[in-house]
C-alpha cells in the first residue's frame, strides 16, 4: 500500500526504512516505543504502524502473518469505527488508504493468512495468535448459512481488478468485503441448470467483520472475525452501536468472470458457436419466492459482468434490495437476436415454472427487465405478440406450406413466433436501437460482421433452409444466402430489425427508455454515438429521461439513478 507522507517522514528521520520491510515487528515496537516517550504524534505512529504492518506482513511466515494483520486493525480500530459510521465514507483520502481502508486491507490479509495456515479457527475453535505489541485470542464464527470455509476460499474484493479506481462509496460501511469462492470441484465452464446458473454456489459475496474487545493486563484480546451475508442484514452491532454493513456485490460477477471462461465481450460476439451451452439467467443470489425479479440484459461486445455498477448501485439502496432480485442474462452476441430471444424466453419461463408453478404469486408475476442496447431487441420479443410478422419477413409462404423437416421448422418457429410473457409487467430500455444502427450498415460494420462467423449448427440449418425452401425466402436471407449474424441483424434495413417495429408492445406492460446524448443536448437530432436517436425513441413510453452520455448509459450514474 501507498504510506502517509506522515509515515514516510517517520521513517526517513529514524532511519527505519529497511527494518520495516526486512523486520516489521521489530520496526513496530520501535514505533510503539516513540509513542510512549511521545516522541511522535500517537495518531501518525498509529497510521504507521498500520501501514508497516500492512506493508510488511505479505513477506513474512503465516502465524507473524496473522499477527502483523490483528496488529494493523488493532491501531486504526477506533477511528475505522468512527469512518465507517459516517455512511459514504472513502477509503481513500490523497491517494493513502484511511483507516476504515487500512482496516478493511488488513482484514482481507488476516481472511488469507488463517486460509493459507488452514487455521482451526475456521473449524470453530478459538486460537492464540501473537502480534508485535499483543497476544490476541481469535474466535471466527459465520452468519452466512451455507458459505462455510470447508467448502468454499474467500478472495478479499480489493483484490479483483476495477476499470474505476476507487469504487470505495460502493462498499462503504463497516467490515471487508470478500468474495466465497467454492473450493475443488469448480468446472471449467459453468453448469447450467436447464436455463439457470447458480453463480451463487460457486461465487458468493459476503462481509467479514472483525471486533476487538478490551482484555485484562497480561490475556490474549479477544479479536472476534464475524462473516455476515451483507443481502441479509442492513447494519452490524459492534459494542452496542449499529454501524452500516459494507457491501460490494458486484465483485461476485468479477470474481465470476476473472475464474471462469464465460461468454462475456467479445469472445462471445466473435466466437458465439464456442458459448452457447453457456446461454442463460445468472443468479448471484438463492431465488426467492418474496422479492420481485430484476433481470438485466446486456448488448453487443458485452456481457453480464458489465452491469456490476447498476447492480451494486441497486443493491446499495436498502428498500431495492429487500423488495427485489437480481439475474442477469448471458448469451454471445454474434447471434441473430431472433435466435438469443429464444434462449431468454425459455430461460425465463423455466424460471418461472420453478418459482411459480402455478403463475399465483404476485411479487414473480411483477418481474421487471431491463435492458442495454442489443439485449433491448431480446427484450422487446418478450413483450408482444408476434403473429406471423417475423415469420413473414423471412418467409413468403405459411409454417404450414413450406418445406422444411419437421425439426428445423419447429426450430425457426421458436426463434420467430412467439407470445408476450405474462409475468413481464415493467421494462427499461437503456440505449436501445430499436431501429437499427447506421453504424452496422457501414463499411465498419461490415467487415466487422465479416469476422463474426455463425455456429456450425446454424450454418447448417442455413444450408437446409436454402436447399429446401430457397425460394420462399425472402429479405436478407434470400439476398446473401445464408442466415444473418447478431451484427447483420441490427442493420435499419434488416427485415428483422423492420418486423420487429411492427410488433406492437403489450399494453400491460409500463416501458421507459434511457437515451444518451453525448452531453450535446440536441434532442432530437441526438445520438450517443452509436445509436441516434431516431432509432432509441419508443412512442408510448412512460417515460423517456435523456442523460449526457455516449452508448454506456448503464453505467453513467444519472443512467443508473
């Protein structure tokens, strides 16, 4: 970590800078020494300790590991305290960690070092461990029911890699965020279960705590390292005093997406045929039968991981987390989005028959979607009825007059006739070419769908169709002679792009659309520069909020407000 220009002048006149990395408990009980003759300032040789400890321990055997770690929280304890009650609180002040930081690293390397030792505190027993300054008598105990440390390792959510440097007001409060990750038995590609992949059995988030008490002259202080399910519990007691629980449940789909190969970005655009065993709902958490569904669809050259800052935003508010839950869809985007829909629509009604059999409950049968740019046309094949009209835009005769085997007909009509879903009552549209973009129909566009080659199963049914009913085709299959790819699709011309705005979107369902603008505020000429306006814009929506943004609204934060 980065050392306070306190600590760094601390240790250049005292000429401490080499013991503190080659002896670091010697170097704190220098430090400690100096505080009692009062030769510093306690507060800074408090900070500094901390950060020598910090510093220092990742070098060192794993019991003076776990010391040099209490010994850290033992220092910044009380003002961590006080930072995490202050709700919003950085980690950071001029690029050092505070001491609610210092605390939470701190925490994160103690998780580690008792993990690495396989310590029997992890089995439930209390264990002595000997710091610099203090002998501490640790107790770990869990409130997380079903994450336990014979099953799953935890990875401190500092540690996973962020395109923001400080995300810290997205897990403010008290306690370090990790991450459970299960132990031995983790595939190399993720098992789905029909359309449903449980992320939360093999990646969990939770929050670790670690309470000091005061102890008698010459006993062990009692540390007392808590886990707790941040999704469960708003607040933690800590001495009587309800502090606010540091969450960060984006760092699950990060972990998710570090350790597992996964149709996310581009692989997913550029190599589709490769991920389509891995089509489906993600649930970062147990289903329920209280809370009201959120899922959340992502767009071209993107996947699920992607919507880890409107996930952590809604998390954060308590009211969204207890009324509603989270799933993200993941599918590759080089597919013709006709075809995606089809995998949405069985993954969400599966989902559905699980949770709700009977279609009786009312809080499932209020799901909300929302979606990003390519996942919005998903989503708008969700949301109505489509007779025959995306039949008809490919076909110029009937299902039941054209000459297909009997398999590769029931195949086309699940990716093109379809109903609304019922239980979809709300949908956000967030940079949505319903439309088309102009983008895909230049040369660019172009020869980027020219690298995004469709599976061989869909090649082959291509090749089938043409055989047998080439000339009833028509639109942009009867013109190239082979299926469309997800890029071709969303050309303005495409005669699925064209369908698709006649489908009319079902009036129980209330709508709302984000568009961005680039900050030009010059609706309706506008485009966030991927997307114009024209295309994003639905009549009937309930309502449209234009935000100063390119393409990324779901990540822009009056997006996600």
């Amino acid at each position: 970590i980065r050392p306070r220009d306190s600590t760094k002048r601390i240790l250049d006149a005292y000429d401490l800078k080499r013991q503190a990395r080659q002896a670091p408990g010697e170097a704190i009980a220098t430090l400690d020494q100096w505080r009692v003759d009062g030769t510093e300032p306690a507060e800074e040789i408090a900070v500094a300790i901390a950060e020598v400890a910090l510093n220092g321990a990742p070098e060192q055997p794993d019991p003076v590991r776990a010391g040099l770690y209490l010994t850290a929280v033992a220092e910044v304890f009380s003002k961590a305290l006080d930072q995490a009650a202050a709700k919003g609180a950085s980690e950071f002040a001029d690029g050092s960690l505070t001491e609610r930081g210092l605390y939470v690293r701190a925490l994160e390397g103690l998780v580690d070092a008792l993990q690495d030792s396989q310590s029997e505190a992890f089995d439930g027993k209390s264990v002595t461990i000997a710091g610099p300054l203090a002998e501490y008598r640790l107790h770990w105990e869990s409130r997380a029911d079903g994450w336990k440390p014979t099953t799953y390792k935890y990875i401190g959510a500092s540690s996973v890699k962020r395109k923001k440097k400080d995300v810290a007001g997205l897990r403010s409060g008290l306690g370090a965020p990790i991450v459970a990750v299960r132990r031995g038995d983790l595939p190399e590609e993720p098992v789905i279960e029909g359309r449903l992949f449980p992320i939360y059995e093999y990646y969990y988030a939770l929050t670790a705590v670690l309470d000091l008490e005061s102890a008698d002259p010459g006993t062990p202080r009692p540390a007392n390292l808590i886990f707790v399910d941040p999704r469960q519990i708003e607040t933690f007691d800590l001495g009587g005093v309800e502090y606010p629980l540091a969450i960060d449940l984006g760092s699950q789909f990060l972990v998710l997406e570090r350790e597992t190969d996964i149709a996310f970005g581009k692989g997913g655009t550029l190599r589709s045929g490769k991920h389509i065993s891995q089509i489906g709902l993600y649930a970062p958490a147990p289903l329920r039968t209280d809370k009201i569904p959120i899922v959340l669809v992502h767009g071209l050259l993107a996947g699920p991981t992607g919507w880890f800052d409107v996930f952590e935003a809604l998390s954060l508010d308590p009211e969204i987390r207890q009324r509603f839950q989270g799933l993200a869809f993941a599918y590759p985007t080089g597919l013709p989005f006709p075809y995606s829909a089809r995998f949405l629509r069985e993954a969400l009604v599966e989902t559905m028959e699980r949770l709700d059999p009977e279609g009786a409950n009312p809080l499932l049968q209020q799901t909300v979607i929302v979606a990003h740019s390519m996942g919005g046309l998903l989503t708008r094949l969700m949301l109505g009825d489509s007779g025959l009209v995306m039949w008809n835009s490919a076909f110029s005769v009937s299902p039941e007059e054209i000459d297909l085997e009997p398999e590769d007909l029931e195949f086309v009509k699940a990716s093109v006739i379809f109903e609304s879903l019922p239980f979809i009552t709300r949908a956000v549209f967030m940079s949505v070419p319903h439309r088309g973009s102009k983008l895909a129909a230049n040369s660019v566009g172009k020869i980027g769908a020219s690298f995004v080659p469709l599976p061989k199963d869909l090649q082959a049914l291509g090749e089938r169709i043409l055989l047998s009913a080439g000339d009833d085709l028509v639109g942009d299959g009867a013109e190239r002679g082979k299926l469309p790819d997800g890029v071709q699709t969303l050309q303005p011309e495409s005669n699925l792009i064209l369908a698709l705005d006649q489908i009319e979107i079902d009036r129980r369902v209330t709508y709302h659309s984000i568009i961005g603008d680039q900050g030009k505020g010059d609706t309706p000429e506008s485009t966030d520069g991927i997307v114009a306006y024209w295309s994003s814009h639905l009549e009937g929506a309930a309502s449209e909020t234009i935000v100063p943004s390119g393409h990324g609204t779901y990540r822009d934060p009056e997006g996600i407000a």
